[in-house]
C-alpha cells in the first residue's frame, strides 16, 4: 500500500514521536498518542487525519 506523505517536517516529527511514544508507553492509547501528538506539533486537521490513519495502518497491520 503506497501512502502519500503531507508536506512538512512537523508531520514527519509527529510520526516518529508515536512511535517512540508507542514504545515506552504501551499502555497509552491511541487516541491519546494522536491528541498528544496533534497539540505537541501543532498539526492542521489534514495533518492529524494523516497521523491518525498512520497509527492505524502502521503501527497496527
């Protein structure tokens, strides 16, 4: 599955942070991942759709 990235370097951030966040934290749960996410990088609404569907399409398959 090919996904296209959105433009911006605070996207890319956000990806790598749940990531990390995932890791030491795996009791967190995903909304909570992105929320934290979308208000600690500032993301558009756009932006947190797109961190959203990454956290259930790469995180999760």
């Amino acid at each position: 599955m090919t996904t296209i990235l959105p433009e911006g370097e605070d996207v890319r951030k956000a990806a790598r942070w749940i990531t990390e966040e995932r890791t030491s934290y795996p009791k967190k749960s995903d909304k909570e991942l992105i929320e934290s996410a979308c208000l600690k990088f500032d993301l558009s609404p756009i932006d947190a759709e797109f961190i959203a569907r990454f956290v259930r399409e790469k995180l999760f398959v």
